[in-house]
C-alpha cells in the first residue's frame, strides 16, 4: 500500500470492489480519498459503515460523471472484471502518470499441512482445484496474472507495467483457519453437510500439526503506469 502511494501521482484512489472497505483503509490512513464501486449492494453497505463512499455498478459498466483519479486498486477482485474492456475502462479513468494496481494473496501452507489439506479436499471436494497436491502456488494464478497483463498490454495506453511481489507470514490457530475456510471461493455455495464435513477434517489436520501453523502468503502486485509524467497542479499525498 506504502508503494503504491508513494508512486502515485495524487491523493484520488478509485477501489474497484471495495467490498468491506479492508484494502480501502491503509489508503484512508495515508491521507488519500477513496471511491469504492462495487457491485454487490450488501457489500457496499459494509465499506459504507467503515465511512467510506461507495457507488453500487459494475465496473465496466461505471459511469465515472466525469471524475478522474490517480490510482486505480482492486484487492483480491481483479479476477471478476474482464481483463480488456478493465484495463481499458481503468485508462479512461486515470490522470497522466496514474496507477492501476491489482493485487492478490497467493498462501503456501507448510508443505506436510499443505498435503494434508489436499487429501480432505481430495476426500470431500475432489472435482475442486483446492484437490490438487501441493504445487507452487504462484502456477495456481497463472491463469489469473496472464490476462490481467494481457489486457493492460492490449490498450496502448499504459507506458509501462510490472509485477511487485512481498512475502509475508501469519500465524493461525486452528479455530482462526476454520474462520476462514468458509469465505474461499466457492465455499459458501456448498452444502452444510459438505462444509461441515471439509471443516472437520481440516481441523484434525491442524490438530496433528500441533493445533496452529504459521501459513506463507506472497502478495502479487500487477502494476501499470499511464503516461510517463507526473502531475504538477495537485498536491503531494505527503506533503
């Protein structure tokens, strides 16, 4: 967040899918001004009640009345826009020298839980990617990463792109995994004897691991620069 605000060339920070306003706040914090758009209505009421200013659309549909910014994020949804027609929109929308910065969390598990894990799901979900053996991580995104870079390539309008990547840990105990599972892709969807099912058993792999483990994450920046000057008539977001 520190870098993406630091290279931007002002204050003004559209969120593309705000949702509960998380990758919002650390923005807010550093002195920016944060739009959200963000298509689930129950959503926007979450980042609403963190005071944070939200317009209900979908993105590629958004109608920006005019208004430009510095920065364009999207935390952990970039995967739901259409790679071209949001670049293209993201384009339009920003300032000579703005950023588009999409990001997501990629977690590597230690590898014996990783395994672990593997065989539940391979157990109780096996037409499911979370199925698949341990791997690196990363090949997971590759179908995620390569359109991304692809449809900012395809605009012409970005003067350069990048990918960041920064490395990070987090310790859970059992009970604060469990939390988590249920918000996975496609895991809300599930039957509850089926959710109940996968939760036991991933409990009990914590469990043999001692009842906590420290899970890897590598957060993967996309990063693209429209034009190649920066801004002169608005103010420094440090200053």
């Amino acid at each position: 967040m520190d870098r993406i605000v630091a290279s931007a060339p002002g204050p003004d920070v559209l969120d593309v899918g705000i949702g509960t306003g998380v990758a919002a706040r650390p923005f807010k914090a550093a002195g920016c001004r944060v739009l959200g758009v963000e298509v689930d209505a129950r959503m926007a009421a979450f980042a609403r009640a963190e005071g944070f200013d939200v317009e209900v659309a979908k993105f590629e549909e958004w109608h920006p009345a005019g208004r430009t910014f510095d920065a364009i994020i999207a935390g952990q949804t970039w995967h739901w826009i259409d790679p071209a027609a949001g670049a293209a929109k993201a384009a339009e929308l920003l300032q000579p020298g703005g950023l588009l910065a999409v990001f997501w969390n990629v977690q590597q598990a230690p590898p014996e839980l990783a395994q672990a894990f593997s065989d539940v799901y391979r157990r109780v979900l096996p037409n499911t990617p979370f199925a698949v053996g341990p791997r690196n991580p990363l090949d997971a995104y590759d179908h995620i990463l390569g359109p991304t870079t692809e449809g900012i390539r395809a605009t012409g309008a970005f003067g350069k792109h990048e990918q960041w990547r920064f490395d990070w840990t987090q310790p859970y105990a059992k009970d604060e995994w469990l939390d988590q599972v249920p918000t996975f892709g496609g895991h809300s969807r599930l039957p509850q004897s089926k959710l109940a099912e996968l939760l036991t058993g991933i409990g009990d792999a914590i469990d043999a691991a001692g009842g906590s483990f420290t899970m890897g994450y590598a957060t993967i920046a996309i990063v693209a620069t429209v034009g190649d000057h920066r801004r002169t008539d608005r103010p420094d977001p440090a200053s």
